[in-house]
C-alpha cells in the first residue's frame, strides 16, 4: 500500500511537469513577430526608379531610359515626365522601328516597366540646352496612383546601351 501511494504520486509529478513544460513553450513561439512584418505588403503600388540615363543628345532631341519596378500588389501607370530641360516631354513606345507617342504606360502589380532602347522610351523635344556626356539632368516621373518620383539620369555616350546581347 506505501509503495502504490509513492508511484501515484510520482505519477501525478510526472504529469505536472509535462503541463509546466507545455504552457511554457506556449508562450512565444520564435518567428512570430517577423511573420507579421512580411504581410505587411499593402494592395498599393510601390515603386523604384533604377538604371536611368538619357544618351548625349545630336539635335533638340533627346531620349530617356529607366526601369520602374513595382514591389506592389497593385498596378499603377505612367502618365507624364517633365522636365526643364525640354519644351515638352513625351512618352513614346516603338512599333515596326517606328516611335508613337502614347497616353500612358502599365506597370503591372509586382512587375515592372522599361523603357530601354529600341521599344518605349522618353522623348526630350526642343531641348533649351545641350547637356554633354557627364551631366545629370533632372526629370520628374508622374503616375495615376503613386506619388511622382523625381529622377537625375545622368548623360551617357551616344551610342551607350546598357542592355546585354
Ligand atoms: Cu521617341
């Protein structure tokens, strides 16, 4: 009878320490806090500007390149460009070698927009100065939903393409 008292008994430590142990580990488990900064990702659109630069410019024309991406869940568009340096500035995209002016460019949800040589592109007309290889100049990018970004693309040669064949 002694003995049946002092198994039960360890029995019922036994169990107590399990529930201890349980509610402890309950607590915080590791992760959870940097699990609720990752959905933070709203529906809005989040954009960046990178890879910008306009070519040395022959005449009163200019061309400007730049890659929007968007980290967003939501897609936004490009409305206009404006710029000092230029009575007017157009957005353009490139048919059959053949450059049109357009209204406005997507930039899809988690994806991005380029304007790189050869298809869509800014067009700089009636330049007022001639800015050379080395200056920067200055553009301000204007969307449908997402606040305008101002960019300097810095002048490059001529002939510079950053794309790779
Ligand atoms: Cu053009």
């Amino acid at each position: 009878m002694n003995r049946r008292t002092t198994a039960l008994a360890a029995i019922a430590l036994t169990a107590g320490l399990t529930l201890a142990g349980c509610s402890s580990s309950d607590g915080k488990p590791a992760g959870e806090s940097s699990g609720k900064s990752s959905s933070e990702s709203s529906g809005k659109p989040e954009l960046k500007v990178s890879g910008a630069f306009m070519p040395q410019p022959v005449g009163d024309m200019a061309g400007g390149f730049l890659t929007v991406t968007n980290t967003g869940g939501e897609a936004d568009k490009l409305t206009s460009v404006s710029s000092g340096i230029a009575t007017e500035v157009q957005i353009h995209e490139t048919k059959d070698q053949k450059m049109r002016q357009v209204k406005s460019f997507d930039i899809p949800a988690n994806g991005e927009l380029k304007l790189e040589r050869g298809g869509s592109h800014i067009m700089f007309m009636g330049l007022k100065q001639q800015p050379k290889q080395g200056d920067k100049v200055t553009i301000e990018l204007h969307f449908e939903k997402a606040d305008p970004i101002k960019v300097e693309l810095p002048v490059e040669a001529r002939n510079h393409n950053p794309k790779q064949h």
